[in-house]
C-alpha cells in the first residue's frame, strides 16, 4: 500500500542515480490486476509528478504486455540516465523511439 512518491525518499536514502517503483494499480480502475511502473531520475523528496515517467496499463488481457512494458522502461532508464532527466521531457521522446506495437 505504498505510494509512487516512496521512490523519492528511498531513492535519495540510497544515494540512486535512477529510481524505478513497480506498483499494483489502484482497485477501482477497469483493470485491477494491472501494474504500473514510475520512473524518477535523482529521486528526492521534493519531486513532483511532471518529473516522473510512468508506464501503466500492464498486463496479459489486452493491456501492455510484459515485453513492450519492459522495453519502455528500460529505455526510459536508459534515457533519463544519459539526459539527466525524467519526466514530461521525456515523454513524447520515448513514444517515437519504440517499435509500434
């Protein structure tokens, strides 16, 4: 029942460089059994969500699949480790770097 924003205060606690946070998705969504992935570049407490990327909608029915889920998010590490960012700036970059689905 942890929130995204732990990354923050754990990643800053661990000196990280990058924090990713995998977390189930909220009950009342369509879809409960989904996950969802938040990505942060130096995680600190004050962050804030536009900082954060997010790869949500996970799962086997008709979501994003394992696969194109990890694909994202590894180019979003990738990405924001070489840039030294995450967030809104990295978002339209990474729908046009992926392969279609």
């Amino acid at each position: 029942q942890a929130k995204v924003a732990l990354c923050d205060a754990v990643g800053a606690a661990l000196r990280a460089r990058i924090c990713v946070v995998l977390t189930g998705e909220r009950p009342s969504l369509s879809v409960a059994d989904s996950l969802g992935a938040y990505i942060a570049y130096d995680p600190r407490v004050e962050r804030c969500n536009s900082e954060r990327n997010c790869v949500s909608n996970i799962h086997a029915s008709g979501g994003l699949g394992a696969d194109q889920a990890a694909a994202r998010i590894a180019w979003l590490v990738g990405a924001g480790l070489a840039r030294g960012l995450t967030g809104f700036a990295l978002k339209e970059d990474a729908a046009s770097s992926l392969p279609a689905r």
